[in-house]
C-alpha cells in the first residue's frame, strides 16, 4: 500500500481566501503547500465578481459595513488592521494589478476580474504552492498517534486520495454561489472538527414579495428610492438607491444590503415588510407644494386619467400597482375618485409596503449569513480548539455589505492565517 503524500500546509479551497493564503503561506517558507479545490478552476467565483469587473475592496473601511456580533467584532478588527487596505491595495499593486476607484469602489484596472484572479493564482503558484483541481475535500481527519509530537497532524480524503497534513486551512466559502463550487461543504468539515456553524443563509441576494397586482407588468422597472426594512412593525435597517422591481419582488443595491437582515429576520419567524419611498430625493417642501397641485388638477380633471393624473411623478409602469391597491386602473378617468382618496394615493407613494416571503437562495445570493463564530478563532484566524487548523473567509460569521467588503475579508484573512500557518511550520521544522 502506497503512503499517504504529506505536505505542510493543506488549503482546502482555490477561492480567494484560499489563493491569498497559499501565496502568504509559500512566500513566507511554509515548506510544502497544497491547494485542494473541488471545481476545474481555481477562483472561479472571482471571475463573476463585480459584475465581472471585481471590486475587491474600498477606499472607506469603516467597520460598521461589516455584520457580525458585537461581542466578536475584536477579531474582524484585528484582521482587518494587521494588513491596512492601504497595504493590501499596495500589494495589488506591486504584482502588476494597478487599482482605480469609482466613488470609493476600487476595481482593476482594467475592469476585469480575470486580472484578480489570474494574478492570485500565479502569485500563489510561483511561490511554491501546488493548486490541484477537481479534488474536492469530503473529511479531514486529525491524527491522534503523532510521533514525538511532530508528525502530521491531519488526513485529508478526497475521492481520488489521502494527504496528510501539518496544518490545514479551511477556505471553502459559504453557501452563496453553488455553481461556483460554494456548497456549504465547509461547514461540514468545520463541524467535524469540533466547530460551531450558526445556521448559513444566503446574504446580499434579491427578496421574494408577496405578489402585488399589477407588479407582473412592472418587472425590469428601476427607481430611485429610500427603502426602510420592517421587522414585526419595528425598524430595523434603512437604505436608499436604485432598487429594481421583479416578477418575484425585489433587486437592486439597497434591497442586497438589507437582504442578510431580513432572511434572519424571516428564520426567525418574525414578519418582514420592506417600505419603500418611491419620491425618496424630492424634498418635503417641494412635494408638499407638488402634492398640493396633483390635488388641485383633480379639481379641473377634464378627460384625464389617473395614469396622466400620476404622469412624471413615478415610472409609468408603477403607476398599475400603486393604483390596483385602490381597486383603480390607470385608464380610470380623474374625475371619478374622490379627493380624499386621491391623497391617499398620494400618500402611498412614499410608503409603498412589500411583503417579504423569502430570499431568491444561494444561486443568487454573493455572501452568506451565520458559519463559524469569530469566537472560536484567534486574530490570526486559528482555531481555539484545534492546533493546525485555520479557517478563513465566508466560512466564517461575519458578512460584508456590497461595495468590496466581502473580498477584503477574504483576502485580509487568508493572509493572516496563510502567515501563521507558514509560522507554524517553519517552527516545527526547527527553522524558527
Ligand atoms: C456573483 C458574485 C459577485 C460578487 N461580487 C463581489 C464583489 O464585487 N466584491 C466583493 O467584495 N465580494 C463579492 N462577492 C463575494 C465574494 O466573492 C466572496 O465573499 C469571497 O469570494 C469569499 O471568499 P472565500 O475564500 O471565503 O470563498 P470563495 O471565494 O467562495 O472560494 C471557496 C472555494 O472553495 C471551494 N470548495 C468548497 N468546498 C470545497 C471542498 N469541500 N473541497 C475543495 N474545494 C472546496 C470552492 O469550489 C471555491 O472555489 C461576490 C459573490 C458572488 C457570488
């Protein structure tokens, strides 16, 4: 029988935690490093980052764009400030991926994430580090019989092999984005291991809406707007922007930041609605006196109808789903609703209820919610309980809002982890 291959380092996953570390932990002479991914390629989810453009970080690394619990926020800021943002755009940088910023969002370049992704997997690879595909890890087991206390302390399995390993780093992402190799496998194997995992949901991801009549034809209208989350009637996170109304309910950057909120909230039991401001910029005054002449025109209504009545105040094609809420159509003729009711309608166009049934899941979804307590891991993102082993990125609970954050995490943790691992094993193997 063939021994298993024993390698120092073991990073299961070629995300972009995963290549992060492996290149930390090579360049910093972590002796044998061996990168298991499960897909063909390795980071492939970077490829599909940013709309394809990437954008890995931002210029504003304010911590309250990051959700996790309070009590655990130390280890976020510890990693994020052992490599500043300033450092890790310098090292960007310095390996040929130049940076540009639009209102903060830093991107390549060049616009294309390919360059990210290209440039982590060369930087890992020339360091030393071995990334082989189509491996995906099903158990890693620690080894119990270490001889004199410093043979290797863990085996890996795949289906094809058995390595056995001095250290390993879990890095396998969430479950957001399964056609990316994320399918929460890493929770299994954190498990296994001793770890905790808070129930994973999917997070910056489009919302489900009780169907609104009228909102069918809407589907693909954009609008600007101040969107406020309802948690059982309560408050409980506000956002304003572009939102974009779907068959299904709805899209867009404010409905994401808020979408991690509301699918716990949901899990939760409780009911979640989202308000949405559809006249969010307008100022009140200005309405006020814009509200007052919609009201007067009601008055010398002629043949209008209410669709003219609504003219230029919203999209036209949420004219039909504001006005169904009254039992009206847009060919109804002015003249024939009464005043009260038409500032009623008004009204509704600054608090326009949704009723939020559930998330478009994973597939769709660019985080995850809930993984691995920050509590169960060092600054250096070792495990507390298990000696040699890290765990990185998405695996863990915490989640960015949009706007780079979630690759900043990523990357800022596979270093530090990468370089405590390669610590680790050039202390084992006497070379301080
Ligand atoms: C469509 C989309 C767009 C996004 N855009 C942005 C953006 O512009 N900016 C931003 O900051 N964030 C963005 N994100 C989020 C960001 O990509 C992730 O948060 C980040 O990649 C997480 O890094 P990670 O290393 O934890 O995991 P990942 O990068 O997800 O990598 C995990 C890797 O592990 C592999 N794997 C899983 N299980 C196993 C196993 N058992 N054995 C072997 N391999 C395994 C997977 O195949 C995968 O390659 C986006 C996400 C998506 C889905």
């Amino acid at each position: 029988m063939t021994m298993p291959q024993t390698v120092d380092l073991a990073v299961i996953g070629a995300g972009a935690s995963g290549c992060m570390a492996a290149a930390a932990a090579a360049e910093s002479g972590a002796g044998r490093v061996l990168v298991l991914e499960g897909g063909d390629k390795p980071a492939a989810k970077i490829y599909a980052t940013g709309n394809g453009r990437c954008n890995l970080t931002n210029l504003d690394q304010s911590l309250s764009h990051y959700r996790c619990r309070p009590e655990e926020a130390g280890i976020l800021e510890r990693v994020l400030s052992a490599w500043t943002n300033d450092d890790m755009m310098a090292w960007f940088m310095d390996r040929g991926v130049l940076l540009h910023d639009r209102d903060g969002y830093v991107y390549p370049r060049t616009d294309q994430a390919a360059t990210v992704a290209a440039m982590l997997v060369r930087t890992a690879e020339e360091a030393g580090a071995e990334i082989r595909t189509r491996s995906e890890v099903r158990a890693v087991q620690r080894l119990t019989d270490r001889s004199a206390g410093t043979g290797p302390r863990f085996l890996v399995r795949t289906d094809r092999e058995e390595i056995q390993a001095h250290s390993v780093l879990l890095a396998c992402g969430g479950i957001a984005g399964p056609q990316y190799g994320c399918d929460g496998s890493g929770y299994a194997l954190a498990a296994s291991l001793g770890h905790t995992v808070r129930e994973p949901l999917p997070a910056l991801v489009p919302l489900c809406c009780q169907p609104v009549q009228g909102m069918k034809q809407a589907a693909g209208t954009r609008c600007m707007a101040g969107i406020r989350l309802l948690c059982d009637g309560q408050t409980a996170g506000e956002e304003k922007g572009e939102i974009l109304f779907t068959d299904y309910g709805l899209s867009g950057i404010p409905v994401l930041q808020l979408s991690g909120l509301a699918a716990r909230a949901l899990k939760a039991g409780r009911r979640v609605s989202l308000e949405i401001d559809l006249l969010a910029g307008i100022p009140e005054p200005v309405w006020a006196r814009e509200r007052e002449r919609r009201l007067d025109m009601a008055g010398h209504a002629g043949r209008r109808t209410l669709g003219d009545w609504l003219l230029g105040l919203i999209p036209d094609r949420l004219q039909a789903p504001v006005l169904g809420r009254y039992g009206l159509v847009r060919e109804g003729r002015l003249y024939k609703v009464d005043p009260s009711r038409l500032a009623r309608i008004l009204d509704s166009l600054r608090a326009f209820t949704m009723e939020v049934t559930g998330t478009q899941g994973p597939a769709r979804a660019q985080t995850t919610a809930g993984g691995v307590p920050l509590a169960e891991v060092s600054g250096e993102l070792a495990s507390l309980y298990v000696p040699g082993l890290f765990l990185t990125g998405e695996l863990l609970d915490v989640d960015g809002i949009c706007g780079g954050y979630n690759l900043r995490w990523a990357f800022a943790g596979g270093r530090a982890a990468g370089l405590a691992a390669a610590r680790e094993s050039r202390q084992e193997r006497g070379q301080g």
